[in-house]
C-alpha cells in the first residue's frame, strides 16, 4: 500500500488543532463566566480545567492523526483502485476502473496552500458512490487520472 | 387507429378535472380551516375565500392544461408546457426506454391514461403525459416498441404495426391475490385514521376527549378489564387484516407479468391499472422476499433492482410478488438472470455471533447490576436479552454463496431476503473490520450495485477475514470475467 504524501499528515494536524482551539476557546469562555458568578463550586479552582484540557488537547492534534494518516492508504493496480481507510472500522474499498463514471480532482483552500489534492471516483453504486482519495501530490492526483480515463476509454472501446 | 396526429396537441381535457382533484385535498383543508375560523365572525368572508379558493383551483388546473401541449415527430417527442416561464423538453425516441401506461379510476371511467416517457434518466416527471386518449397511448407505446426492433425504420406517420402478443411469464389469479392479502396485515391505515381524526380534533370539528368521556361514562369498570381490552385487540387485528387484503387487492388485482421487448412487463391493479417494464438492461439485482408465515406455506415474492426510472418504489420493482419457488425460477430464466442457488450456501462462522449477542448480553449485564439500585432495571435487562436472541436468530439465517454467474446473499430476521447479484453488475467491492470483528479475526464485504436502497442493501455481515479477502478478489475476477463475456455478446456461462 502507498502512504499518502506526508503533508497530508501536516493537513490533519492543522485540521485538528483549529477543531482544538475553538473547543478550548469555549471551554475559556466557560470558565470566565463561571468566574463572574457569585456562587463558586468548592472543588474547581479557577483556570482548572484549562489547565488540564491544554495539554491534553495540543497532545491529541500531535498523536490522533498521525493515526488518522497512517490508517490511510492505496494501491493502484493495473484495473483497479484499492483505497483504505479508518482507525476504529477498518475499510478497504476496490473500485474497478471501467465501472467509474467520471473522476473530480478537488483541493480545499487548506489543500491548496499545501499542495495537496483529493481524487474522487464516481460510480453508479449508491454506498461507493464517491470513493475519496485525498492526500495527493497534485501531479500524482492528475496522473492517476489520466491513468483511469485511458482504462475507461479501452474499457468503452 | 394511429390516434397520433401532427403538429402539437393538448391534453385530454379531461386531464383538467383530474388536476383539479389532484389538488384538492390541500387546497380543502386550508378552506376547511379558514372557514372555521371566520364563519362565525364574518360569514360573508369566509364563504367568499372558500369560493376564491375553489376558483382558483379550476382556473389554475385550466391554464396549466392550455399550456401544455405535446407534438409526437418522426424522432422525437416535444413537450412544452408553462404560463410565464416556458419549458421545451425533447425527448428524442432511441433514448426511450419504454412507455409506462397508468389507468387511474377517473381516467378509466373516460377512456383515458396516464403517459410516462421512460428514458432512465434520474428526475420521475420528465416524460409525463398525465392523461391522454387510450388509443394515443397504446399507439405510443407500439411506436416506441417498433423503433426498439427496427430502429429508425417506422415514422410517427407510417401506420404502426400491431404488438405482438408477449407470452405471459407470471400472472395471478384472484384467489391468490387475496390470500397474499390476507398476509399483508397492516396497521398503517389506522395509524391514517387515526391522524386524520387528530387533525379534526386540532380543527375543532371533533372533539376526541369528549368522545372518550362519553364512552367511559357509560363503562368506567369496563373499560380496562381483560375482555374489552381483548376484544379491541381483535378489532385492531381485523382490521389490520381486512386493510391488508385490500391494499393487496387494490394493487396487485390481475397482476400478469409478460416478456417485452426490453424486459418484463408488468400489469396491475384494480381500479388504477398500470403497466410498467422492467429494463433487461438496467436490472441489476434480482431480491427473493420469504415472509414469516408465507414462507411456511411457500410462498416467495420475487423482485428486481433497477436503475432509474420509477423512484417511487426506491428502484426495486415487483416482478412476482406472491409466487411458488418454480415461478420464481421461471421468472428468473426469462429474465436472463442467474437461477436460485443449488448448492447450501455457506453460514457465517460460529464466532460471529459472539460479536452479534456479546454487546447486548453485556449491556444486560450492567443492566442486572444496576437493578438493585434502580427501579426499572430489570425490564431494561430482558429487553437487553430479547436484542441478544433477535440478532442471535438474524445470525442463524443469515448466509451467502459465491456462484458461477452471481453471488447471492441471504439476510433479514422475520422477512429473509435472497439477493441474487450477477457478477457483471458489480459496481464497486468494500471489506469492513470494526473492533470486535479484528479482534475475532472477521470481517464484512459489501457488494455494491447502481441503484442499490440506501437503507437495506445487499451485504455480507461476518466472513473469516481471510475469506473476505479471498471472496473480494474472486468477485473482481468474475466481474471482468463476465463483463468480457458479456461484451462480446456471449451468454454468460
């Protein structure tokens, strides 16, 4: 199986971490108005659970995609596309070339600025309807395309 | 008889009453409802916005009648219809699929049908003539069936050839149609009643609370003991029952299926009568329905997956739904479709079910714990259990076979279905581990098709993980196997 380009991982992180930093800015918000009542429950001391969610939260957007990432991978056969994926449910999904309809090639602002694209198969199916790939160099992604549209050509041909 | 004159045309005008009627339910409960708030303070009003209302209806169903003009050409049938945005669709006729002919009651009564231009794009309405002359629809439906045979050869003006007569393939008989009926229990037409009667409560028409009041005024003793309580079950039961036969009756009523040109037709119905084909080339999936007690008594209901067309039905379209095993078969191999399995299929292994049960017998557990200290526990803890024994059950039944032409899969607790997948209609193949399943070394594959249900598709819950693997890769064999085969116009061993 192929990893996907390490800046995917770098990706994942930033994801996490802005997901971390709003839930940490709530959880500061939540303590300073809890500051500002006049009652003050006896076993919290102030700035307590932002001590602690901290370093937990900045620990996790280090380790849980790092995971995330390695759970990912493919593999390109000479017919078809082999994508993995998850952690917790372990998917492995094949998508034969000749039953794709059409392929996208889409890059999100942060993808952008990374250089990073998502390939994604379209097929008549109804569960592996769109099979993402993301975590693409670009060229990658566009080689790979032009590799599949040659196959649905033979395959129509 | 071609029934098909040139230049544009309107609809029946006929179409015009059923569009009235069409939106009248809607347009009565807003006249219901305004009325009941003004009669009283403003009568004039009110009456005046209930006959505003009913004008409009007619006068609305009457413009979109006189917009909407259809023009049958040599290649291609136009539609235009609109008042102030005009819309032009061309339905050229080799993407015709079919013509599905619907005779509703009214239309019945006036010699009229209902029209949809099947082309087997996604969008329901995008050939619908709602209402032209019988003998415009069937002549029709023979033009498109006489392009299918010899393309581009007849012309809307040349006289089109009589049908042949298609051989009947599956049919039904009144007697049967009931007794499916009679296995058909339903609840929902109460449920209908029910809501119905709730909405007149909301309206002030009816009164629910009083209602019961005065039932219970009379038999306050009565009301809760074994016998009454017993005696409404029945009722409910017979009702369910009676409201089975006829949903049954309604729809399946002299149900024939024949052979067409490009698949099965289908005819049915009592008072509305339809008739719809079945796409040879868009069947994907054929799915074998077993009900609880029909299946005692031996009866199956055969259906298939197609893709597009009739969105109503969720893509699976009934082909024989209470039929004996050989009709089945029958059916099957004049569809061109695999035949049912003939060999055991295989059962998911034993340690599968710790995975189904184990999960709820530990809830049950906790649940037991917690017993002592809350109330309610242990009801919570048998039901825990009954969860444990269903999936224990669906486990037991559950099993699958890859075959030569197609794999099958059997699944489902009360109702069993059989899905049989041809091998060249493989769409896309997905192998699923979750926890419990690698702790246990198993695995899930799905089999994905076009036009499979969101809710309820064909899948295989629990393989030896290596077997998973195994199975995914013979499919991919198979599929480009029987796509080749399939490509070069043989038959598919």
């Amino acid at each position: 199986m192929t990893p996907l380009d390490p800046r995917q991982l770098t990706l994942l992180r930033l994801r996490f971490l802005i997901g971390a930093m709003i839930l940490l800015a709530a959880i500061v918000v939540g303590e300073l108005w809890l500051a500002r009542q006049p009652w003050q429950p006896a076993f919290l001391s102030p700035w307590l659970v932002t001590g602690i969610a901290a370093p937990l939260l900045l620990a996790a957007s280090w380790l849980l995609p790092l995971r995330r990432y390695r759970a990912w991978g493919y593999d390109q056969r000479e017919d078809e596309l082999i994508v993995k994926h998850g952690n917790l449910i372990r998917q492995l999904t094949v998508v034969p070339f000749g039953r794709v309809q059409h392929i996208d090639i889409a890059q999100g602002p942060l993808q952008r600025a990374l250089g990073l694209a998502t390939l994604v198969l379209n097929t008549a199916g109804t569960r592996g309807a769109a099979v993402k790939l993301p975590g693409l160099r670009p060229d990658t992604a566009e080689q790979l395309r032009d590799h599949i549209r040659g196959k649905i050509r033979q395959d129509l041909a | 008889m071609t029934g098909l004159a040139d230049g544009p045309r309107r609809l029946h005008p006929i179409s015009m009453v059923d569009n009235a009627i069409k939106a009248a339910p809607g347009a009565l409960i807003g006249m219901v409802g305004a009325v009941g708030v003004l009669i009283q303070r403003n009568p004039a009003l009110a009456i005046l916005i209930a006959f505003g209302i009913l004008a409009f209806l007619l006068l609305s169903a009457a413009i979109s009648w006189w917009r909407f003009s259809y023009d049958i050409r040599a290649n291609e049938i136009v539609i235009a219809k609109g008042l102030f945005s005009r819309q032009r669709r061309v339905i050229p006729f080799d993407r015709v699929r079919d013509i599905a002919i619907e005779q509703p009651l009214l239309a019945r009564l006036v010699g009229t049908a209902r029209v949809r231009i099947e082309t087997g794009g996604s969008k329901k309405d995008e050939g619908l003539l709602d209402m032209i002359d019988l003998a415009g629809a069937h002549a029709l439906r023979d033009l498109v069936r006489d392009m299918h045979r010899t393309p581009a050869a007849v012309t809307a003006t040349d006289q089109p050839a009589a049908a042949p007569v298609e051989p009947v393939i599956f049919a039904m008989s009144i007697g049967r149609v009931l007794i499916s009926g009679l296995l058909n229990f339903s609840l929902i037409f109460i449920a209908l009643a029910f809501g119905a009667l709730q909405y007149l409560d909301q309206l002030g028409v009816v009164d629910i609370e009083r209602m019961i009041e005065s039932r219970r005024g009379g038999a306050v003793a009565g009301l809760l003991n074994f016998r009454t309580a017993g005696i409404l079950l029945l009722l409910l039961a017979l009702l369910g029952v009676a409201s089975g036969v006829l949903r049954t009756l309604l729809r399946d009523y002299a149900f024939m299926l024949t052979a067409g040109e490009t698949g099965l037709r289908r005819r049915r119905g009592l008072l509305t009568l339809s008739e719809v084909v079945i796409p040879a080339r868009r069947t994907e999936a054929a799915r074998i329905e077993t009900g609880l007690i029909g299946g005692l008594l031996g009866w199956h209901g055969l259906a298939f997956q197609t893709l597009g067309a009739d969105a109503k039905e969720g893509g699976v379209q009934d082909a024989a739904p209470f039929a004996r095993t050989d009709e089945i078969a029958h059916v099957l191999a004049e569809a061109g479709f695999p035949p049912l399995p003939d060999v055991a299929m295989t059962r998911p292994p034993a340690r599968a079910l710790v995975r189904r049960c184990g999960p709820w017998l530990a809830l049950a557990g906790v649940a037991a714990i917690a017993a002592r200290y809350l109330p309610y526990a242990n009801w919570a803890a048998l039901a825990l259990v009954a969860m444990a024994l269903a999936a224990s059950l669906a486990w037991l039944r559950e099993a699958h076979l890859a075959g030569e032409r197609s794999l099958y899969v059997r699944e489902g607790l009360f109702t069993q279905r059989l899905w049989i997948i041809p091998h060249e209609k493989l769409q896309v193949v997905a192998t699923r581990r979750g926890p419990l399943q690698r702790l246990l070394g198993l695995s899930g594959l799905i089999p994905d098709t076009a036009g499979a249900p969101a809710m309820g598709a064909p899948r295989i819950a629990d393989l030896a993980r290596a077997e998973a693997d195994m199975l995914a890769e013979r499919l991919l064999a198979d599929f480009y196997t029987a796509r080749t085969r399939v490509r070069a116009g043989l038959p598919v061993t």
